[in-house]
C-alpha cells in the first residue's frame, strides 16, 4: 500500500513562513512515488500553502474542523471552508484536543460530515502513559476506535493514526518513539479491531500510520514495518529538509 506521510505543523508558522517552507522543500523532495505527502498548517496558512501547492502533487490538511457546515460557532472551521481552499484531508481527534476536552461522540460527528464532504479524516487514537503502565492500552483502542467511527460505512475513506500520547514529542525533539516493536503491535492490533468491525478486505485497504516522535533518525524502521502504512509527523516536519528526509524514506 501506498505510504502517507503528514504533517502536522500544530501552532506553528505564519502564513509567510509556511510558504518559504514549500519553496524549499519542493526543491528537496524527491518523485513521491511511493508517498502521499500531506501537509496540514495553521488555518491561517491554508491559503498561502494552498497556491504554493499548485500543481505539485503535494496535498493539503487541516488539524482540526466543525461537524457543521455554517452557523452561530464562534471561532470554528467547517468542513465548507476547507474544501473551498483545497483541503483534501483533516486531522480530528489530536490528543492535543482530547486534552482540552475533545471526546470520541465529538470526533464522530467530525469523522462522518469530514467523509460527506469528501476530506479523509486522519483519525488520531493512542494511549496516554498512565493507561499503558496500567495495561489499559488496547482498551483504550477500542474503545477510541468503536466510540470515533460509529456509522462509518467504507472504513478505507478514513487514515487512522495511531499516536501514543507517550511517544509524543511536544517539541521535544530527544523525546524518544515507540519500539518499531511496540508500534507495529498497536498497528497489528488496530488492523485486527478492523477487520472484527468491518471485514479482511477493508482493514486491509485501510491506512494505519504512526505518530510520535517520528524523525529521520527512525522513519525508515518504523516505515518499514507490515502494518505501519505511513506517519504523523509533528515537530520533524517544521523543518523541510528533516520533513524531505522522512518522505524519501517512505520511497525507498
Ligand atoms: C503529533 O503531535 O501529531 C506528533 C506526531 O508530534 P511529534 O512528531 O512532534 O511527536
């Protein structure tokens, strides 16, 4: 299956900013051949990258939308408004803001208008470090997984990321991931889930990638694993070249 390689660039970059960065990595980046390449901004960005983006196969995402399409949201996206400036993808259910409250009925709803509207979800799911010391990790799966995709027909319409709240480097950039080990047994777990959900065809068809202190130190291991079908990658990817380096990992 064809690789994804995202970018989740969180509060960082203006909108200047952002479109030096497509300049360079553009020139770095090679024939993405085996990688999707996705890059998700700020809102305020999605503009600049948007033209930056022409015609370069690269694709565009959001981090995060409202369920609605319009209406009394103070300081909210809809899926509309995303689609109207070229986003292709969404990130939902980050656990940057399933810490700030965001809960899996929430994400559901983004999950099934972000599919009506034609923008493939990224669905986030993973254990805090709390809950994988209690060994409460696959529960925490589950329940993730059943609670975000309720009435979600084609289940190869939707990434899901696996981001182990642990592994996440929130700019620390020595944070270390997960074994290649530990991840590929939360992604081989997932598919499973999949198929008991959907069917072996489905889970097969579906992307499960990895998210958590992914760099280039590590990206060709944790790419190279079965059921590792690509990356979530945040603080690697405020810089182009470490970014390019990722993605022509993906391609070798
Ligand atoms: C993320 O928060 O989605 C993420 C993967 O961050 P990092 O790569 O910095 O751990």
């Amino acid at each position: 299956m064809k690789k994804l390689i995202a970018a989740n660039w969180k509060m960082n970059k203006t909108a200047g900013e952002s479109a030096l960065f497509i300049g360079e990595f553009k020139k770095i980046i090679k024939n993405e051949k085996n990688a999707d390449v996705v890059i998700c901004p700020p809102f305020t960005a999605l503009s600049a990258v948007s033209g930056e983006l022409k015609g370069s196969g690269i694709k565009l995402g959001a981090q995060n939308m409202h369920f609605e399409d319009f209406g009394a949201f103070t300081g909210e996206i809809s899926p509309l408004m995303l689609k109207e400036l070229g986003c292709q993808y969404a990130i939902l259910g980050h656990s940057d803001r399933r810490e700030i409250g965001e809960k899996d009925g929430l994400i559901n709803k983004k999950v099934i208008s972000a599919l009506k509207k034609g923008i493939v979800p990224i669905l986030c799911i993973g254990e805090t470090h709390e809950q994988r010391i209690k060994d409460e990790t696959q529960d925490v799966l589950e329940s993730q997984l059943t609670g975000c995709l309720k009435g979600v027909e084609n289940i190869s319409n939707v990434v899901v990321a696996y981001e182990p709240v642990w592994a996440i480097s929130k700019g620390n950039p020595s944070q270390k991931a997960a074994t290649k080990e530990d991840a590929e047994e939360a992604h081989l777990f997932i598919r499973k889930l999949l198929e008991g959900m959907y069917n072996e065809e489905a889970a097969k068809k579906t992307r499960i990638i990895y998210g958590g202190s992914m760099k280039p130190e590590n990206a060709k291991e944790l790419l190279a694993m079965p059921n590792i079908d690509g990356g979530l990658v945040g603080n690697a990817s405020l810089n182009p070249k470490s970014f390019a380096e990722i993605v022509n990992s993906a391609n070798k």
